[in-house]
C-alpha cells in the first residue's frame, strides 16, 4: 500500500558496503562483516514483507464495518499517534531539512496513497486478486531507486556505475513482474478494472515512497523514517477522519476493529521499521525483491482468514516467483 519518499551523495541505493556507518542505534558497526550484514539485513526485510502480507486480509475485516475513507483515515491517524508517543519517548531530534522531501514523498506514498487507493479497491476486488496485482510493486520499486541513484549521481558528476543493478538482477526482476502480471490477467480474463486501476496507481506511488524510505534510511533509523512520515500526516489523516465519519456507517464489531488496529499499528508503522531497516542493510534493489513473496503469502491467508478461493494458476505463478527471489538475492550489483 511508501516509501518510500534531497539528494546526497549518498543517495545510491545499490547494496550497503560492509564498512557503512551504523543505521540504526542497535545497527552493525563499522567492523562488522559483509555477510553477517547482508544476512541480518535480508532477514529484517522479510519480517516486513511476512508483516505487509496480512495487510490485505487485514483491511478486509476493516471494511466489514468501516467504510474506505474512516479505515484510512482512522488507520493513518491511530499510526501517527502511535508514532508520535514512541518518537517523544525517544527523544528524537527533528529530522534535518534535506531530509523532508524524501519523507514527504513517504508520507505521500505510503501513508495516504497507498492505503486509500488499495482500500478501494478492495471493495470491489477479491483480496487474493488485489495481492497479485500488486506483486509488481518489487520491479516498480527497484525501478524508481535505480532512477533515483542515476539522476543523484549524474548530478555529483559519477558514472552511477556502482548504483546500477546488475543485467542478471533486471531479467530475474522482469521474470517475477510477468508472472506476476500474467496470472493477473488470466484471473480478470484479460480486461483489467476499475479496481486494477486503483491497485496499479497505488503500487506506482508506493515504489516512490519505498524507495525514498529505503534511502533515507541510510542516513537516520528507518523506525524514524516511518514515523515521521505519519506524524506529518496526521493533519491530513485527521481531517480525512473527521470528513468520513460524518458521512459513512460505521460497525464496531470484532473482525472490522480487529483489522483496523492491524493496519494501523503493523501495516503502517510496525512493519515499515522492520522493512527501512532492511532496505537500509542490503540496498532498495535486493530487498523490493523480497516483496515477490507478498502476493503469494496474501493468498495464504486470504484461503485460511477470508474463506476465499485459491486461483489454479498459484502454485505455478509461486514456483516462479520465488525462483525469481533466489536468482536476485545471488546477483551481484
């Protein structure tokens, strides 16, 4: 459903050097080995990806008893609040002005976009449908950090050469997007919807909001990141709140509280820290590939938590996805 949202020299996004500076106050030292890195980092991106796999299912049950609008409203209100405590308890410095762009473009993508597009279409489009067609999010996230380290070098007067991922990376990228894209169009019979519409918008601005947040991440805790990018939302997520309850019903029964509090405390706060952090260990490209696995966990659960039926072509669109993962995770950049 960031993302994450300038520009540094130390924008690259290409996979983290084993001499890098800590990204995080539990975060590996300078001396730390590349390959413990690179574990440590994998491993935190998958927990994000395992957490965002729910969220679908999630914003279901949310809709049992909160129209779209109150769901997004209430899960980005209740996220930043939730962020807003953990950042004072913290006692963290407001981030460096270089530092807002980047998170508003998180904040943009992630936090409002995202929730709002997918959340309508969800109302109309089957959760099992929506997580595939969202599985492209990877390609378009390793897309926009690619073009980003580009413009970013370009402008220091580099070559980008160490940005650049490698042509193994991009095919294996290309192999799991089609996949993806294809059983997508064998389940809507080749004539994408409304609600395709919306999830093809909302996966666009998500990669913007990933990738900046991956990015950002770098430079202070991706916890921070996220949270930030909530807080400075709240204005906005308050008044979408206020706006949607004067006019949409409103059902408090245990399923729809059940989802909202989900998404509000992992969906858009809680799993975001896991994924910076990650992204941050082992470059935007790597990780966003990790995402391939989304869809086919939301199936998962869409079978044993909604009921809903499993599409035929699954196993096969799985065995090729994650051969995809595998094939990105041992390329080099």
């Amino acid at each position: 459903m960031k993302t994450q949202d300038s520009a540094t020299h130390r924008a690259a996004v290409a996979a983290k050097p084993a001499t890098s500076h800590p990204v995080g106050p539990t975060g590996p030292g300078p001396g730390s080995a590349a390959p413990a890195v690179g574990v440590t980092g994998t491993a935190l991106a998958a927990l994000g990806v395992l957490s965002f796999s729910f969220s679908f299912p999630a914003t279901s049950w949310a809709l049992t008893g909160f129209g779209p609008w109150t769901a997004t409203g209430l899960r980005g209100l209740l996220a930043g609040l939730l962020a807003a405590l953990c950042l004072a308890a913290a006692r963290v410095p407001v981030p460096e002005r270089r530092h807002w762009p980047g998170l508003l473009v998180v904040s943009a993508g992630c936090v409002l976009g995202f929730p709002l597009l997918t959340t309508l279409a969800l109302q109309s489009s089957s959760t099992a449908h929506s997580a595939v067609v969202i599985g492209v999010l990877p390609l378009a996230t390793a897309s926009v950090a690619a073009l980003r380290a580009r413009r970013a070098s370009g402008r220091s007067g580099g070559t980008g050469a160490a940005s650049r991922p490698s042509r193994t990376f991009w095919c294996a990228a290309l192999a799991g997007a089609a996949a993806v894209l294809g059983f997508t169009l064998v389940q809507s019979h080749g004539r994408p919807s409304v609600a395709d519409l919306y999830l093809f918008a909302a996966l666009l601005v998500c990669a913007a909001g990933y990738a900046e947040g991956g990015r950002i991440s770098r430079e202070i805790p991706g916890w921070q990141v996220i949270g930030w990018a909530v807080v400075v939302a709240l204005p906005v997520t308050g008044l979408i709140t206020a706006g949607a309850l004067a006019v949409e019903p409103v059902g408090f029964g245990a399923k729809a509280v059940a989802g909202l509090a989900y998404t509000a405390a992992v969906s858009q706060f809680g799993g975001f820290v896991l994924w910076y952090r990650g992204m941050a260990e082992i470059g935007v490209p790597k990780a966003s590939q990790l995402q391939l696995a989304q869809p086919l966990l939301a199936l998962v659960w869409s079978v044993l938590l909604l009921g809903e039926e499993l599409p035929a072509a699954a196993p096969v669109t799985a065995v090729a996805v994650l051969l995809c993962i595998a094939v990105t995770q041992r390329s080099r950049t």
